[in-house]
C-alpha cells in the first residue's frame, strides 16, 4: 500500500535521531550535514570523483547482513537516507560523546577512533581537506575485516600523502574490532521502510513492491525512478535539478533478487554492483573485469544494474559486457510484463525502448555455451584516462566459442564510448563466425572494425583514437587469448 504523504523523514546521524521537516527530499545528504552544522565532512568536487564527503551507513552487504558501507553524501539525497544510520567523521570517536561538549573541549588522542589514531600516527594527514573522506572509507572497511588500498580507491588525496594512508590501512588491518560500532552493526537491520515525503513541493516515495511502483507511475506520469542516484545525484548535486516527484527503488523487494543456476544468471535492476562483485566473482570474468574497474567503492556500493541501463549512456560500462554475454531484460509496465534482448533497448542517444510506466525488473545472462563448443573466450576492457574511477573513453566485451578445431562458432563484440548507444559489431561478428581462431582471421576482420563506427570528437578523446581502440582491443584480446 502506497504511504499517504508526510512533512517529516527521520534518520540518526552519530546516534542521534534527526527530523528533517521543510527541505528539499533532493537535497544531497552532504549539503544537509553542512547546513545543519556537521561541517566535518568536506565537500570536494560534489559529483562522486573526490571521495571528500564520504560518509558511512549501515545497509546490506552482499552477504544480506548489516555493514558499514562508504558512500559519496554528495550524490545521496536526502529521501534515500530516511530511516538509515549515518556516520560521519565527528561521530566516530570512542565513547559517544555530545555536540555541545565537543564544541568545548576538542576529543583527545585516547579518544580517537582506530582508523583516526591510525591516521594520526602515520602522519597521514596533511592540509587535511581529504582525511574525514579517507578515514570514513577505512572506517567501513574496518567493520569489514579489509582496510587496503582498494578500500580508499574513491578517495583523492592532494597533498599526495598516499604513503602514510597506506600505512595507516596497513595499521588498522591488523586490528580486530570489538567496540560500539561492531555491537551496533549486530544490533542493526536492513530492512528499508515505505517512505512518503513532501517538502519544498517535491515528493519522495520509497515503495516496497513492484505493484506500488506501478501504480505511482500511473498517478504520476512525469516522475522520476531513482535507485542508487550515482548518476541522478549528479543532477541533484551540480545541475540543480528539479525532480517534483520521485520513485525510489532501492526498497523493492522483486527488484532486489539475484539468482544463479546452472543455465543463467538473473541481476534484479536494484542490486548494487558491490553485491555482484561479490556474488557472482568467477561466473562471468568479463563482468568481473569490468565491475573492477567502475567507478570506486563509495559509487559501486550504490550504483545498480538497472541505473546503468537506465541511464541509456553511450559510455556506461556494462552495457558492452552484457552485450557481448548476449543478456536479456525483464521490462514491466502497465500492459504487463516482456522480455527483450539487451541489443533492442538502445534506441537513440540516451533513448530507449522502456514505454511510458514501465521499469526495468532485471537482466537475464545465460550461461550456456554454443552447442559443439569446446571452450569460450570472454574478456572486457576498458580505456580511460586514469585506472580506477574514471569513465570510459572506449569499452569493449568481447565473447568467442571455439569448437574442437579453434574454429569460431559465436562471436559477440560489444563496444561502448563509440556511437550514440552501446553498440555491437554485427558485420564484423557475422564475418568471424566459421573462421579459425588465428592472427589471420584478426588481421582480415580489421578492415570491417574500423568502419564499425562513427565515434565522436569529445573532450576524452579523438574520434580517430576511439576508431583506433574499437580495432587494437580486439587484437587485444586475440593476443591475450590465442
Ligand atoms: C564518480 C562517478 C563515477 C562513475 N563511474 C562510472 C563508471 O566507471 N562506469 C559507468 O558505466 N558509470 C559510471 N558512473 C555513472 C553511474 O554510477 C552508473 O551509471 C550507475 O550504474 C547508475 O546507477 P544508479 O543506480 O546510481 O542509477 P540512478 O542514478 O539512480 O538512475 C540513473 C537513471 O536510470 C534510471 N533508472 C534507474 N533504475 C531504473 C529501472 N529499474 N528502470 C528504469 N529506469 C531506471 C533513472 O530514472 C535514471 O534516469 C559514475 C558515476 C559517478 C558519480
Ligand atoms: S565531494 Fe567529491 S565525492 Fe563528494
Ligand atoms: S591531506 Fe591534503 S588533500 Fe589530502
């Protein structure tokens, strides 16, 4: 049943319960925690990239139980934060103690969180601007048992003091947490509740069935899904932008499930990366390499599947990956439920085929190989220019079943960063199937990859350099599975 609309959210930020009453619910939970005076966490660049203002919240991890997750609270807004526990920098001390007190005497070293004792210690704090960001990532990763250098990968450092964070991960890794915040964490539950707020004229529903969804969408027809809000935050965050009405999916339970078996693999739309990299390690390396590479924790804890394919971006990275896996998706709307392959939703630059009402359940990826296949080839890169958290200039999947023989029974190449949409390589495809696996067979199909495509000239890069990549990645991969 759908929440009949209140003035009021409610959350605890350090322990403390808050009331949010009169505010924006797409106001960024960063620009509420400075407004209301918790100015410890520091705003960088307010669109993901800095990892200053990470904060942490208990939500579920892949393993469906409660854990500290490092998320970026300049692209949370506010609606998505109701009901959760929010950690910040000023909070974490050991031994809880109040606002009032601590603004007249300053927390001592003994009083200090491990992570913040760490940092001290090592000397890895420099002008200090990016230090409550990294200690709230080692502090997430702490509760987890991995404070490494994969754990901090969002957060930039300026002063370039990467050594002595390093050391101070290294520092806390040994450590086995037994305090509050490891009791709490026991103590916590997953569970989102319904959620109906207005506030600045602008709505928030959190739903918890698929059912509601729909209906919201009947009542509202221009209102706007939201699951992780790492692409929509950015909206949020630097473009100001308006939502008056907004459908949360975070909370739908149909759209949540992941199920493996031996034939396929099915990823409902709000599951977040960090649970398929968790969750389906080995199953498909392409999707493992790629995952890898996206973003950075603080986004892959919240961006999801479905916000990927939402987002319908010529330069979003799974679409190649499950392009080249040939995956399928589950749509339903008001006329019901259908499927349709991966290859049919791109219809345009950022257009898809979804029809007024409609939702992207899941995605469905088989497994099987081609009948007579012997072995399959599957890998995926991407080019950017800076290794973890960046976009991609060109990425591309590829997948090849090769019989006894080393001949090519199926051949996906899926490339994004190179046309209007994700996009695969069908002539070149065509051409490879029935050709033995050999340099031979490479060099004939290059003619038919270059003019694959009619990339752009942006500022990531040439339209002849991405030209270039759509030829070499497949060389690539040839070289590194011969
Ligand atoms: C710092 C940073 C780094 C990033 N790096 C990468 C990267 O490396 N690779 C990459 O591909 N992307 C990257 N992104 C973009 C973004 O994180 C991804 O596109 C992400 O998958 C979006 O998922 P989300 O759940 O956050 O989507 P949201 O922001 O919540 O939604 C995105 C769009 O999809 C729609 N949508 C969401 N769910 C559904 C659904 N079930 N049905 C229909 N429509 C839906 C929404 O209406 C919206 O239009 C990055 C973003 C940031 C801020
Ligand atoms: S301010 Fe840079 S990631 Fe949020
Ligand atoms: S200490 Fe200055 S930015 Fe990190």
């Amino acid at each position: 049943m759908i929440q009949p609309l209140a003035t009021q959210l409610t959350l605890t930020i350090n322990g403390e319960p808050v009331s949010i009453a009169d505010l924006s619910p797409a106001m960024t939970l960063l620009e509420y925690l400075r407004l209301s005076g918790r100015a410890g966490t520091k705003e960088g660049c307010g669109d993901g990239d800095c990892g200053a203002c990470t904060v942490a919240m208990i939500g579920a991890g892949a393993d469906g139980k409660p854990h500290y997750q490092a998320v970026n609270s300049c692209l949370i807004p506010l609606g998505a934060v109701a009901g959760r526990q929010v950690f910040t920098a000023e909070g974490i001390v050991q031994g809880r103690i109040p606002k009032e007190a601590l603004v007249k005497e300053p927390v001592t070293v003994e009083q200090l969180h491990p992570v913040q004792s760490a940092m001290v210690e090592t000397g890895g704090s420099q002008c200090g601007y990016c230090t409550p960001g990294f200690i709230m990532s080692l502090f997430a990763a702490y509760y987890d048992g991995h404070p490494d250098d994969l754990s901090v990968e969002g957060n930039l450092c300026r002063c370039t003091g990467y050594l002595p964070i390093r050391r101070a991960a290294q520092m806390v890794a040994e450590l086995a947490p037994q305090d509050r915040f490891s009791e709490q964490l026991v103590a916590a539950s997953t569970v989102l509740a319904p959620l109906a707020y207005t506030g600045q004229a602008e709505q928030f529903y959190r739903p918890t069935h698929l059912n509601e969804v729909l209906e919201l969408l009947h009542q509202h027809p221009k209102a706007t899904l939201v699951a992780g809000a790492t692409d929509l935050g950015l909206e949020m965050s630097w473009h100001r932008q308006h939502y008056p009405v907004l459908i949360s999916l975070e909370a739908v339970e149909e759209l949540k499930h992941l199920e493996h078996t031996d034939e396929f693999v099915e990823i409902g739309a709000a599951v977040p990366l960090s649970h398929i990299e968790a969750n389906l390690q080995g199953v498909f390396p392409s999707l493992d390499e790629m995952i890898h590479w996206f973003a950075a924790r603080q986004v892959r804890n919240r961006a999801t599947v479905g916000g990927n394919i939402g987002t319908a971006s010529p330069i979003g990275d799974l679409p190649p990956v499950l392009l080249s896996l040939d995956a399928t998706l589950k749509l339903t709307g008001p006329s019901g439920e259908r499927v349709m392959p991966l290859a049919d939703f791109f219809v345009g630059y950022r257009q898809t085929a979804l029809q007024p009402g409609e939702v992207i359940v899941s995605v469905q990826i088989p497994k099987a190989l081609t009948p007579d296949a012997a072995r399959r080839l599957a890998q995926s890169y991407k080019i950017g220019k800076r290794g973890t958290d960046d976009i991609s200039i060109v990425a591309a999947a590829f997948l090849v079943d090769l019989d006894a023989s080393n001949h090519i029974l199926h051949a996906r190449l899926g490339y994004g960063g190179v046309a209007a949409i994700p996009a695969r390589a069908t002539e070149a495809e065509a051409f490879l199937v029935g050709k033995p696996w050999t340099g031979e067979t490479i060099r004939a199909v290059k003619p038919l990859l270059q003019e694959a495509f009619t990339p752009l000239t942006d500022l990531r890069g040439s339209a002849e350099y991405r030209k270039r990549l759509v030829v070499n990645l497949f060389e690539k991969f040839f070289v590194e599975f011969p």
